[in-house]
C-alpha cells in the first residue's frame, strides 16, 4: 500500500540582516519579509547578546536602524522600498544605533535642564519652536 503524497510545505523566504554597533559588535538574526522595523527592533532588544550587556538601552525604543544613510521607521517593513532588499541567505548590513538616554540616577538631573531649556525656548517665533521640539533633527545638544 503507497501512502499519499503530501505537498511540500513551502518555505517561507527569509530576510537576514546583521546589526553593526557603533562599537564595531556585529550580530546577524533573521526576519520573516514582512516584519515592521518596529518589530525587529524588539526582536533584536529582547534577543541583546551577553557581551553586548555594556550597552544594552533601557527600551526597543531608544534603538534606531539605518540602512544607506537613511532611519528606517518603525512602520516600514522589510520589504517595503526603503528596507534592505531580502537576499536570502545572503546578510544585508544595516547599523543599528543607540539612542542617548541617561545612566539611572542621573534621570533627575536631566530632566532639570531641559525643564530650562524649554523655559527659555519660549522667545523662539512659534514656528520655530514646534521644528525644534518635533524630534526631526535635534539631538538635543547644548554648545556653549
């Protein structure tokens, strides 16, 4: 008696992408096509490597990927324009950065400052001051 032949069951492509640190550390993970960069980003937070413990941020929010210079955003999946092109088993680099935040106990200390800073934005035309505050390109630096 022959048994029935199943169908095979289709692979689904992959998406490998390895992660370079400003530091240097590089990790390779791989994605279904369609996750959303805001996906990876909690994929590679929750997976963070032991050796990387030293610059571990507090939140997937405070990482950033970029790939060809650009931010991807966090709604961008994989295979939208944007995003590296899925090459199969083939790793596509992408920097993956870490946003500033404050070391703990330091919070306080940071957050009297920008209560000034905002305090003395306050004389900036009002146009000015929502380019400013909006996230689009300050860092959030003071040069003296």
């Amino acid at each position: 008696m022959t048994q029935p032949t199943q169908p095979p069951v289709p692979q689904t492509p992959q998406t490998y992408l390895t992660f370079l640190l400003i530091s240097g550390k590089r990790r390779t993970m791989s994605f279904e096509p369609e996750t959303t960069i805001g996906r990876v980003k909690e994929l590679v937070w929750n997976g963070w490597p032991i050796e990387w413990q030293d610059e571990h941020p507090p939140a997937p929010s405070y990482l950033r990927v970029l790939y060809l210079g650009k931010m991807l955003q966090d709604d961008e999946t994989l295979t939208s324009e944007s995003t590296p092109p899925p090459h199969g088993p083939i790793p596509t680099i992408v920097h993956l950065s870490i946003r500033p935040y404050a070391p703990p106990g330091e919070g306080d200390a940071i957050k009297k400052k920008k209560g000034k800073r905002a305090a003395s934005s306050t004389d900036v035309s009002p146009s000015t001051a929502d380019e400013t505050h909006t996230g689009g390109g300050c860092c959030g630096c003071v040069i003296c």
